[in-house]
C-alpha cells in the first residue's frame, strides 16, 4: 500500500500468520499503523490489529501477548477462549475476532535500526503450554525523522534609540530696565549674549547644525497696568529680534539674518515670579506666602499693585531682587545637529568609545557582523551605562552566538533583572532550548510574545519537538527555512515542504537535498529520491549511513536505482 504521509495514511504491514505447533492458538495476523513505525515528541506510539480467523482460538486457552521493540518488552495484553477464565480479552472460537492493541513508549535510539515483533505464552487451563508461541517479525524499525529539526534557537539583540539628525536648543536672555523695551548697550556685552554670538559663528562653520527656527518671547514684571504690561511684552520681543539680527551680522551667521524668527509677548510673568519668590533666600516664608495671597485674592491690576506696595520691605526686595529677573526677552534657537557619520563612529569608537554616548556604542556594534567587535562594543556600552538593560543583553547575544552558552545565560539574567523585559525572556528560552529544557524554553516563550519575529521561531522549534506540527508550521510565518520545511513534511504536506527548501538557503545544502529526498519517497517519487540522495551524500559522506538504514526509504529496499546507499 503507498506511504501517503506521516498524519495521513500510513503504510500498511502485515505479518505472515503465527502458526503454533498445536491448534490452541493458530493462523493470527498482525496489522501494525503506521509501519515503519514513527516517532513524535520523544515517543513511538504502537497500534497492532491482531485478528483471530474463525476457530484461531480454543474455547478453553488463553495467551499473553508482549510486542517488543528490539530489546524493550512493551505492555502484555491478554486473551482467550470463550471458556477459558480470566479477565482477557474474549475472542470467540467460531467466527473468531479482532483485537486491537495499543501503546506508547518512550523513544530510544536501539528503536531506529530494529523490529517490532511478538513474542508471548499460550496456557490451557491454567497451565503455560511450552514452546506454543511463534515470536513474529511485523514491522521494521522506527522513523525519526522529527529529530532532524535544527535547534536553532534565535536570540535577539536589543535595539538602540540612536537618531543620526535630533533637535537642539540654544537660549540667551535679555535683559530689561522697568517699563522700557529698548536693548541697552551694555546687554551685549552680557555673558550669555556674547556666548550667543560665539555659538552663532560656530553654528555657521559646522555644516552639522541646521537652524530650523529662532523663537523670540518677551515677558513683563506682575506689576503696573496690564495692558501696558502686555504691549511692553510684544515690544521687548521686536527689539530682541533686531538685537539678535545685529548679533547674527556680527557672528556672520546667514541663517540667523533671515525671517526664521517667531516672536511673542506672554504679558505678566507669573509663573517666573512664582519661581524666582521660591528660590529667594532673603525673605521668611511667611511674607512670600502673603504675597501669593495678595495676587490671588486682588485680580484687578491696579488694586493688586498697590496692595503690595502696602507690604513695605517685603515688596522692596521684589523690586530690587525679583521684578528685574522678569523684564527680559528669551531667544532660544531649534536647531536640527546631525550626528557622526557611520565612519566616524566606528573611528571614535576605537580610539575614545566612552565618548561616544550609549546610544551611539549601541548603533555602532550593529554596523558590524565581527562577533568580536560586536562584544566589544557591547562591554564599552555596559561600562557607559551600567543600568542600562539593552547593554547587558546584547553582550550575552554576542556570547551566545559564539557559543558560550553559560556566560550569555548570565548576561541574560543581569539584563531582565535590570528591567524585566520580552527579548531577554526570549533569550533566556534559547538558552533553555539549547540545553534541552523544553519546558523552561516553551514557558519563556510564552512571556516573550512582542519581542519580535525570533519568538515564533523558537516556538516553532518547541512545536516540532512535542510533535504539534501544524503549530509549527504557523509559528515559522512566510520565511522559508530547513525548520519550516520539516515542519510541512512532518504536517503532511511533502510537494510544500519540496518548494520551502527549495526557496531556502539550505537548497543546496546536505540536508536540504536529504529532506528532499525524503520527501520525494513520502509522495513515491523514485527518480528525486535518487537524484537528492546522490546530492545530499555528495555533499556530506556520512548520509551514505543514514540512508542505508533510514526507514524513510524502507519501500525501496530491494530496488537496484538505490543501490549506490547498500
């Protein structure tokens, strides 16, 4: 009978009949599903239809019947005669019977080059007949092909948050005489405004730093009439747009001459002299807590002014102290500043890497596939930010990749323990899966759902090892992959699997043209099954063994087109 697929149907053994040398029990046939027989999550499930003819069993006998795997006594199952006591199976003498028995073992290598077959013990009331039972042969070793799954495991490396362009700001500050909006002389010689004019000249020399805009913002003191206040505010900032224009010309800043300027007047500053008033260390807080009740209670302009000039000292140190630090103008610059190049970062980060910025130590090690200077990176990065989760998981993913298992395991503790996060769970899964703990990996798995498409892989892995093949197959997504391919096999779907390695990079590799030629003998296609044979053993010498006694190709056993595998 044609082999349709694992999960579809399954080749058909029958075993000759079992002829015992006296007529208690004779004639037995044995059916066994699927044979070859087949491994799946670890374990080899046996089902054997055992059917009496008519008269096969004596009215008064009864057997034990044991199917073997090679050296490994599966469980004993009991029948017997109409008459006969016990609690067996009953099968009646005339017209005999089926019984169907069924069992699950774990999975042990002797399983793969050996036989099933059936040994047992024939008794007639109650008494063993000796030498009663033929030991039968009915069916040939076990497939395995499941194992060939890579455990491939997929770690993640964190990503970094560098932005090769970001926006900048640079302030200055002008200062104002009470009720004016005239710029004095002397603002210019102010700290602030000549560092302003400094940077403006840098600005224009660093092809780097692109102004966007110059946003100019004029402010008056909570004092006088309000209207007064609110012109003097929008005229405090025309005459700071003229003064930063005068500045520009001086520094030869082109941009900072041109209609780049957004000007506004915010009126009375109260929320800066609320500030200024906390930070003064003059007054007792009693008297600044009074001079917040008086502004609160008084909201027309002229009453709340002169209720604080009735304050006497109190408002003497606003005037002299405060009131000054809110008649001004604020320029503040939005600037775009464009980072280093990628030659540049990797040239700083081998002669300074401390000074370059976390995020730039992280984009730099993703410019390089050297797993060496990728764990450099990394390190410098742990050692500029120690708090940082990403840096710690990306050391152990490069340590993982070069296959120190234990010490990434490591840095993947340190990284969730930082912050509890999806890419280091998923990490520590591939360290799990790697060292066989499928439960552990399938349980961090599950806690790294987001963390990116390595998740659905690696549980696509898992998937195949338990033996849920359908899972597998939607957990490896669109990519065509060797673990996407057995996964379609194992599911049922030989011709797909054929087309995803195919589409792989393991076309031409040994065990894609092995997988292929296993498929081609799931779908009885003799001539690819040579042909991918001849190229997978080209390919790889040591598949020559394998195929020799891979039960994948046991209905070709006796054919002369595979004789070059004897």
């Amino acid at each position: 009978m044609k082999k349709q697929s694992i999960k579809g149907l399954a080749f058909i053994a029958v075993a000759g009949s079992l002829v015992a040398s006296c007529d208690l029990l004779k004639d037995l046939e044995y059916k066994v599903t699927p044979s070859p027989l087949e491994m799946h999550a670890d374990s080899v499930r046996v089902k054997v239809e055992v059917k009496f003819p008519e008269k096969g069993i004596k009215k008064k006998a009864s057997a034990e019947i044991t199917p073997m795997i090679g050296s490994t006594a599966l469980k004993t199952v009991t029948v017997q005669g109409e008459k006969a006591s016990g609690n067996g199976t009953v099968i009646q003498y005339k017209p005999g019977g089926t019984m169907v028995y069924t069992d699950v073992v774990a999975y042990k290598p002797e399983f793969e080059y050996t036989e099933l077959k059936v040994t047992g013990k024939v008794y007639k009331g109650g008494k063993e007949k000796k030498d009663k039972f033929q030991d039968t042969e009915i069916a040939k070793g076990t497939i395995i092909t499941p194992y060939w799954v890579n455990k491939n495991f997929m770690v993640i490396f964190a990503k970094d948050e560098f932005k090769r362009v970001t926006e900048q700001g640079y302030a200055a500050q002008i200062n104002y005489d009470k009720g004016k909006s005239e710029v004095k002389a002397i603002e210019f010689k102010d700290k602030d405004i000549v560092d302003f004019g400094a940077w403006l000249t840098a600005a224009q020399a660093n092809p780097k730093i692109a102004i966007k805009s110059i946003n100019i913002t004029g402010f008056a003191s909570p004092e006088g009439e309000e209207d007064k206040n609110n012109t003097l505010s929008n005229d405090r900032s025309t005459s700071a747009k003229a003064a930063s224009i005068e500045v520009a010309k001086k520094a030869k800043n082109d941009k900072a001459q041109t209609e780049v300027y957004s000007l506004q007047g915010k009126g009375e500053d109260f929320a800066g002299f609320e500030a200024e008033l906390a930070k003064n260390t003059t007054m007792k807080q009693e008297d600044k807590d009074l001079i917040l009740r008086v502004l609160k209670m008084y909201p027309d302009p002229a009453t709340r002014e002169t209720e604080m000039r009735n304050l006497g000292k109190s408002f003497t140190e606003l005037d002299k102290n405060i009131f000054p630090k809110l008649r001004r103008a604020e320029i503040k610059v939005v600037y775009d500043l464009t980072g280093y190049s990628d030659e540049e970062l990797k040239t700083i980060s081998k002669a300074e890497p401390q000074k370059l910025t976390l995020e730039e130590l992280l984009f730099t090690a993703s410019l390089t596939e050297d797993l060496n200077e990728k764990l450099r990176l990394y390190k410098e990065a742990e050692i500029k930010d120690p708090s940082d989760w990403r840096a710690a998981n990306n050391v152990g993913a490069a340590l993982y990749k070069q296959g120190k298992i234990n010490e990434a395991k490591a840095q993947f503790e340190k990284a969730n323990g930082k912050k509890d996060n999806p890419i280091s769970k998923n990490n520590l899964g591939a360290v799990a899966g790697v060292n066989g703990d499928r439960a552990k990996a399938a349980q961090l798995f599950g806690q790294a759902n987001g963390a990116g498409s390595e998740v659905s892989y690696n549980k696509g892995i898992i998937a195949i090892q338990n033996g849920k093949y359908a899972d597998a197959v939607s957990n490896f997504g669109s990519d065509a992959s060797f673990n996407k391919a057995l996964a379609q096999l194992l599911n049922g779907s030989a011709d797909a699997a054929a087309k995803t390695i195919d589409a792989s990079a393991d076309k031409e590799s040994a065990q894609g043209y092995y997988l292929k030629a296993v498929a081609a003998a799931r779908e009885d296609k003799l001539d690819a099954v040579v042909s991918n044979l001849k190229s997978a053993i080209a390919k790889d010498g040591s598949l020559k063994a394998k195929a020799a006694k891979d039960r994948e190709f046991l209905k070709y056993e006796d054919n002369a087109a595979l004789s070059f595998i004897k």
